[in-house]
C-alpha cells in the first residue's frame, strides 16, 4: 500500500487530502515511471506549450498542489482496483474528522481512461473537483469558473462571470494586451476565480497561473497576438497536425501566464478592492458592442447566473465524472456538490454596494479583439471611469 498527502493551494489557504493506494501503485496514477519522483508527473508541473495533451495538468486549473508529508487530511480518497467500477463516501471519521472515499477501479480504465483531465489528478479530475468542495466548506471559498484579474492602481478586481466558452480567455488576453507586463495590472488566476465573504470582509484568492489557450488554424492576428505576448513560447502550429484537436476545429495551449501574474496571493476589501463583474458573450459572428453598465434594475437575474458560473464544474451543467463516464463513477452528489447555501450566500454577498462597484455587460467577436489587441480593455477602462 502506497499514500500521499495532495496539499492544494487557492492563495495561501490549503486543503489536504491523503490518497491510499492498494493494489495500484502511485506512480502509474500519475503516469510516471515506478520510483520517479512525483513532480515529474505531467498532472503536477509546469504544461509545455508545445504539447497540447498537457492541457491535463493540474496548474492549468489550481494555483499549486505539492505532496506533503505532515499533512492534517481535510479528506481522505482509498483507490483500489475491482471487477466494477465504482466511486461512494464513506462519510466523515469521527465528528471533526476528516471525510473518506473510496474509488474502485478496472484496470482498463487505469490504462484507457475516456478522459485523462478526469482521472486522479487531471484538471477536470477527483482531485480537483475534492478540493473544490473542501475549500467551500473548510474556508468558505466559492470558486468561479471564471478569470480574475487585479488592477492594483485602481483597486479593482475583475470577475469574468460568463458561461463556459463565453470568451473569459478572450478577455484576459485583451487585459494583457492592454497593460503589458510589469504593470499594476495583472492576472490573478486564469480558470477559476476564488472568494470568500466573511466578518464583512471580501477577500480574492490567486488561482491558477497557466490557461488553456484555444488556437485557431487561419489566424495570422491570433498568431501575432500570441508571439507579442508570449515571445519565445514554442506553441503548436494550429494549421498543422496535432496529436489533441477540438471539435471547433481548434488546438489548445498549455499557456503560463506568469510574467502577467499578480505579486500577492490575495486582495481583500479591508485595502479598498472592490469588484467589477464582466459579463461576456463573446462568439464567432456576434456584432461588437460598446462594454455597458447594467443598472440596479437589469441585475434580477445577476445571482442565478453567478451561482450557475460557480456551479459549472460541479454542477448540473457539467456534471462532473472521473476515469469513466458511467453512473457509478459520477461523484456522489449529496456528498459533493458545493454547500448551496453557501454559495449563494457568499455569491449574494459580493453583490452588495460595499464590495460591488460595478457590472458590465461584454459583447462581440473574438477575431475583432484579436485584430485590435487592447482596445475593448481600453472601453472597458473608460466606462468605469466615466460613470
């Protein structure tokens, strides 16, 4: 029997989960060579860019995760294999003890998973989606599919609050177009935002540092774009042939948007920062329209839509799955579906004027944004400004 402690990092604060292995060793959950170090794992480094199947990693998803040998386990996962697949809870150990798993699995399903962002470690994996559900209820961290990003001159915290591939990328990518690097703006995680409400106090916590980058072949000014702002980045050539290309044609890149990345792990309102939602649809065709204030009356449905955002990865919109995408590999609802009440207390939270600056609706075309790399950033700015 092999175990390791995961400590999962949304800014300082961390949660830890011990994982058991009977039967499996360790390294082949990781898909490293037996007696490698962890670290070597592709689900644990820095993705190369180069490789789109790196898209898996785990730090394209999560701030940090290390293997720790002094951990206090908020959870615990026991894998082992069995003629049935099959995920359950145990429950917790003991009143303040930590809560217990156990997956089963086939070998087949070790060797050819359906899906290897969904197995242990992936970005869409058990790990993960753990560690989601244990910062909500050991932090009361809700966590955002979204990007977040940090004016620090301004004191701003941007939350792009869209569904999934409503162009959140699009407009990180405008954010760094329009400030460039060593500015006092920067990138504070780039897939999942994560904040918290409590004593009154709003705080935002760094999350991620590498995006998933969606390429697409016959783009010369999504080309040029990606050379001017990442110089040297030895990314996969979208027109030609990939081992990973998505339905929509494109070819996804393991982006490390560290040279953007903010310098603090997190920004509370105790220091004046308050949030501007971003509300985008940005999609192929879509005629460009100016970024607009949504007034107090046009925000009605402003919550559902953010819970359904902080919801989307472990939610009814994707339900989330591991390994296998059978019914006894699905994670077990009543034991890890984020704490609703929660969430849409911390959620209607943010909402309130103290923390609340505004709420602006973002429209238009992707192929316009990376034609004129920073100029709906530049609207953006003077829309707050002159309200």
């Amino acid at each position: 029997m092999q175990e390791a402690v995961f400590r999962i990092y949304a800014g300082e604060r961390h949660v830890d989960i011990r994982v058991t292995t009977e039967g499996l060793a360790l390294e082949t959950l990781l898909e490293i060579p037996e007696g490698a170090p962890p670290e070597q794992s592709v689900y644990l480094r820095e993705p190369d860019p180069s490789r789109p199947e790196e898209i898996r990693s785990f730090l394209a998803a999560m701030r940090a995760v290390a293997i720790v040998a002094d951990g206090h386990p908020d959870a615990e996962l026991h894998v082992a294999t069995a003629e049935v697949p099959a995920l359950t809870a145990r429950g917790a150990a003991g009143a303040d003890g930590p809560e217990r798993f156990d997956l089963r699995l086939t070998r087949a399903l070790v060797e050819q998973p359906e899906d290897r962002r969904r197995t242990l470690a992936g970005n869409l994996g058990l790990l993960y989606s753990l560690s989601l559900y244990l910062f909500e209820k050991k932090h009361g961290i809700v966590s955002y599919h979204s990007g977040t990003l940090v004016d620090t001159r301004s004191k701003r915290i941007f939350v792009t609050g869209g569904d999934a591939s409503s162009g959140k990328s699009v407009l990180m990518l405008d954010f760094m177009a329009h400030y460039g690097r060593g500015a006092d703006q920067r990138v504070l995680s780039t897939e999942m935002g994560h904040l918290s409400v409590r004593d009154g106090e709003l705080q935002v916590y760094a999350g991620a540092r590498v995006d998933n980058v969606a390429l697409f072949p016959g783009q010369p000014a999504q080309a040029a774009l990606m050379a001017r702002l990442f110089p040297g980045a030895a990314l996969p050539d979208p027109s030609g042939k990939v081992a990973v290309r998505g339905t929509d044609g494109s070819v996804k890149a393991p982006l490390s948007v560290g040279d953007y990345a903010a310098p603090e792990a997190q920004y509370a309102s105790r220091d004046g920062y308050r949030l501007v939602y971003l509300m985008p649809t940005i999609k192929v065709g879509l005629e460009p329209a100016p970024p607009r204030r949504l007034e107090a009356e046009e925000r009605k449905g402003l919550l559902s839509s953010l819970i359904g955002v902080a919801r989307q990865k472990l939610g009814q919109k994707q339900p989330s799955w591991v390994y296998g995408e059978t019914a006894g590999l699905f994670l077990p609802a009543a034991a890890l579906a984020a704490a609703q009440d929660t969430e849409a207390r911390t959620i209607e939270a943010s909402l309130d004027d103290a923390f609340l600056e505004a709420v602006l609706a973002v429209r238009g075309d992707p192929i316009a944004f990376t034609r004129q790399p920073g100029a709906y950033w530049e609207q953006i700015t003077e829309a707050l400004e002159t309200a």
